[in-house]
C-alpha cells in the first residue's frame, strides 16, 4: 500500500511502468469537485499507475482521458459537462482516442449522459471506482459504447470503500481522510442520497489503516470529511462514534493537525466538544452548514435544526473553545424564501460573525422535494441577495482579520517560491479558506513555523517568521 503526491513522486510511476505495465497506455486525468470526489479521483489515480499505466499531466497529450465528474448541483454539472467537451475535442483532433466519464454524473444520469455529451466512449458509476484500470483496457480496445454501472445506487448502496493505496493530488503533508459513505439526512434540496446512497460509516479499523498510510507517508494535517460527520457510527450502533474515532486518531504518530468538516449542527454533542477543547491534536476550527436561520425555511429544508437551537450551539462552542473558528453554509433563494426571511438570515449573521462562510444560490435540482416546491425565487432576486449576503460577510472577515494584526500563529507552509510562502493557521482549512502570505519564509512546504500577522490583504493574512 502507498499515498503519494501525484504531483511530487515521478518515480513511483516509473517503478510500475517498468515493473507492471502490460502495454504503454498514457491516461490524462481530471479531477472534479468536492473533498469526497477528490479522494475517489486520487483512488482512482493509485489504481491506474499501479497498472502500469503512464500518467499525462496534459491530458490532451493522453490516448484516455478520464474526467471524474461532480453532479451535485447545476454549476457542477455545467463544469463537468465542459471538461468533457474539452476531451472530446482532442478525440475529435485525434490526439485522444477515448474519453471516459466517472463519478457522480454517471451515476445520477446513467446512460442519459451519452446524450447530453455526444463523444464520450464509457461511463463509470461510483461503485466501479477501484475498477478504473481494467475499464480503461477495455474501452481502449472496444468499437462500442461502455456503460459501467448497474443502476441507479445497484453498485453503491452496500459498498464501503477502501481508500488505501491513493496517489495524492493535494500536496504530501495534508490530506483528507473520509470516514463514511453517502447520507441519510433527507434535505429538500440536496441530491447527495440519490447519489451516493444512505449512510454507510467506515469500520474504525479501516479508517485508522487509512490515516496511518497518509502519515507515513508525509501527511502531518488530516482533513476529516464525510457528507455528515457527526452522524459517524450511528449505523453501527456507537454512542459517541465520532468521539471515540478521534481519541484513536490522536494516538497517530506524527499526525500533527486533525480538522472536522462537515459537522451537522444537531449532532454536535456535549462530548464532541469537549473532545475538541480537550485535544492536543484537534485543531479548533469547526465546519457547521446551517444553510438558513429562519425556523420556517429549516422545516421547508428539512434540516432538523432551529433558530434556537443553532444559536445555543455557537454561544455554547464559542464559551467552551475560546479561540474556536467557525465555518459554515447557507442557502440564498430557496423556494419560499421571502424578504423578511432573508433580512432574518442577514442579522443572524451579523450577530454570529462567522469566521469564514461559503454562500450558494438555491437550484432547482430535478428529483429533489424542494424542485417542486411553490414561491420559486426569481434568479435575479437569487443573485441580489447572494451579493448582499456576502458583502455582510466580507465586512465581518475583514474586521476579524484587522483583530489578528500584531498577534502570533502558529503556521503550516503548504508552498515556497522566491522566500515567499503561502501556508495555513488552524483556522483556515485548505483550498476553501484564505491563506498566510509569508515574507521571507525560511521554511520548506510541510514544516509548521511561528509568524506574526503584520497586515491583511483582502481575505488572506500578511506574516512574517518570527
């Protein structure tokens, strides 16, 4: 077993070109999406080099190219589509000879995609993930048509997969570690069940093998994600699951930072935090999607969270974790949504003062509840309040990073160029949130190194090492 960067370990591939490879077959690969498609795409990645087949880092340059898709919502879909066409215009060129669709979008639209996307040569659904190798075999040497998936969640439903023996497309010091498969949460709007299932939480043992492999592999942060983390082990019947997961994880050699993401706010227990102001190892910065405040559009979301309850919880993490950082979610525009809604919504935020949100418009995704709902909101009105609520936001994000100016961190390099480092502190999670500026950083990518913030710019902080 092995987790490597794809982007920093050339030689493992040359190992199994020369010590596995049954014919020199290039493959280019894009990786598509969210952290959980992420990890699938590196699984897959693990799985085509050690068939010994060569990696393209331009997939124009690849006799396959497997596009691993993302079909959550219409933007998603949007994106992937366009990857795709980008690959068959290069089969069209003739310097691709199959392109091979993965993922999401496969197992949401089925066959159904070979007609929205005219050229494509095989479709992989999710269950057929660790297969990626043998298909690409196949499709390269067949006239017809793939289809690689055996209905709607047939392939799926059951599965647990085994993440080990991934090639890492994040850099070698951080990762993330996915301990659970699919959702049962049910929310009007969300697509993710009739994706990827109900919730399927990892055996202990497997997500432990799989941390220790990213560990020893260089890995010192683990990004810990799941559709909804809190809910891990209550399929297997563990009280706590998620507590008791993190004291094992914390006995990791070498594991420095470990992250929670995606927390549902009601699962949020009196042990769970006490576990995180507990921990040497988890860093305190939590992930909370609310996606609304007003008690009305949670019901019509069917979130299971109120007004009341989402406040005590944040007075509550805020009184018992001093120096917490707080993430989340929301939802502009959802069907009903109405102006004194919205305002609900904007004070809520100004009052919270989150540390860093990410904001969506609502899209009416066939299949979901919510898409046929009455009062759909116009997209001109979606926008505008997407616009307001972020502008709030920004005014909070800004002043809080004011407040850091003169104090210390902590802060992990992610990269180095000319004596000019960009890295994270622990309240700010890889590729989502904004970053450390280092001025003349004498470090190297992966190190931790103290800094002292000297100015701000933008989102991002200015430091330098002390």
């Amino acid at each position: 077993m092995f987790a490597v960067n794809i982007l920093d370990e050339m030689a493992v591939f040359c190992y199994f070109c020369v010590m596995k490879r049954k014919k020199t077959i290039t493959v280019g690969f894009v990786a598509l999406g969210c952290p959980k498609n992420i990890v699938d795409s590196e699984k897959m990645l693990g799985e085509i080099a050690s068939a010994g087949f060569l990696i393209c880092f331009e997939p124009d340059e690849a006799d396959v190219v497997v596009v691993n898709t993302c079909g959550f919502i219409a933007p998603a879909k949007a994106e992937a589509l366009d990857a795709i066409s980008e690959a068959v215009k290069c089969k069209n060129k003739g310097s691709v000879k199959k392109v091979i669709v993965a993922g999401c979008l496969p197992q949401r639209l089925g066959a159904e995609l070979f007609k929205e996307a005219d050229g494509i040569d095989a479709i992989v659904g999710l269950g057929q993930r660790d297969s990626i190798a043998e298909i690409i075999e196949e499709t390269i040497d067949s006239g017809e048509k793939k289809v690689f998936l055996e209905g709607p969640l047939g392939d799926i439903e059951g599965k647990i997969h085994d993440d080990r023996a991934r090639l890492l497309i994040t850099p070698g010091h951080w990762a993330y570690l996915r301990i659970s498969e699919g959702c049962d949460q049910q929310c009007s709007f969300c697509t993710i069940p009739a994706i990827r299932g109900r919730f399927r939480s990892k055996p202990s043992e497997l997500v432990l093998a799989e941390a220790a492999e990213l560990v020893g592999a260089g890995a010192v942060e683990l990004n810990i994600i799941a559709q909804t983390s809190t809910s891990y082990g209550r399929d297997l019947k563990i009280k706590d699951g998620l507590v008791s997961l993190l004291a094992e994880l914390e006995k990791v050699a070498g594991l420095k930072w470990i992250r929670l993401m995606y927390l549902y706010p009601s699962g949020i227990t009196e042990a769970l935090v006490e576990a995180v102001a507990a921990s040497e190892k988890i860093v305190h910065y939590l992930d909370i999607p609310i996606q609304h405040i007003n008690d009305k559009v949670l019901k019509d979301m069917r979130r299971g969270d109120s007004r009341e309850g989402i406040c005590r919880l944040i007075e509550k993490l805020r009184c018992a974790i001093g120096d917490i950082v707080l993430r989340t979610t929301v939802i502009v525009g959802f069907p009903g949504e109405s102006g004194e809604q919205f305002s609900e919504l904007l004070e809520f935020l100004a009052w919270a003062k989150f540390d860093a949100l990410g904001c969506f418009k609502y899209y009416r995704e066939s299949g979901t509840a919510a898409a046929e709902m009455a009062g759909q909101i116009p997209e001109d009105i979606k926008q505008q309040r997407l616009e307001e609520l972020m502008l709030t936001q920004q005014r909070i994000a800004f002043a809080k990073n004011r407040e850091r100016v003169g104090t210390e961190l902590v802060c992990l390099v992610d990269s180095v160029e000319s004596g000019c480092g960009r890295g994270r502190y622990y309240g700010q999670a890889p590729d989502i949130d904004s970053i450390c500026i280092i001025k003349n950083c004498r470090a190297k990518a992966g190190q931790f190194i103290n800094v002292k913030v000297i100015g701000t710019k933008d989102y991002d902080l200015i430091v330098e090492q002390i």
